[in-house]
C-alpha cells in the first residue's frame, strides 16, 4: 500500500454539511462545534438558504479564502 493510501484509509476525509436558514443565534455555535473537533481531516460546508436575519455575516466571519474549512453557498 503507498503513503497515500495509508494516509486515507487511517484519517479519512469526513464532511459535514449544515444547511441554515435564519438562525443567527444558532449558526456560530455550531460553526465553532464543528472547527473544535480534534479530528482534523474534515471539509465543512454551509448552505445557508437566503437568510434575512444576520447569519450570513456569522458565517462570512469564518470564512476565509485560503481555507476549505467552510463553503458557502
């Protein structure tokens, strides 16, 4: 088995998708659950629905361009 194959089949990629719709008061506790996680190989992404509310500044505050921890779409 090569490097790559041991390194995928001992720390797999795990995704976690949250999909929000209105819910400042929930998204950041949430965001902040998922990035606290020991386990490191993870690829998040939110879909946030059109809220009206301000949950989409709380995720634009984690997301940073050079990062593949949050997705929004």
């Amino acid at each position: 088995m090569n490097e790559l194959n041991k390194l995928i089949s001992t720390n797999p990629l795990l995704t976690i998708v949250t999909v929000v719709l209105n819910k400042e008061d929930l998204i950041e506790s949430t965001i902040l659950s998922v990035l606290n996680q020991s386990y490191s190989n993870i690829e998040y992404i939110v879909i946030d629905g059109g809220s009206k509310d301000g949950t989409t500044e709380v995720i634009n505050k984690y997301n940073v361009s050079n990062s593949d921890v949050i997705k929004m779409s």
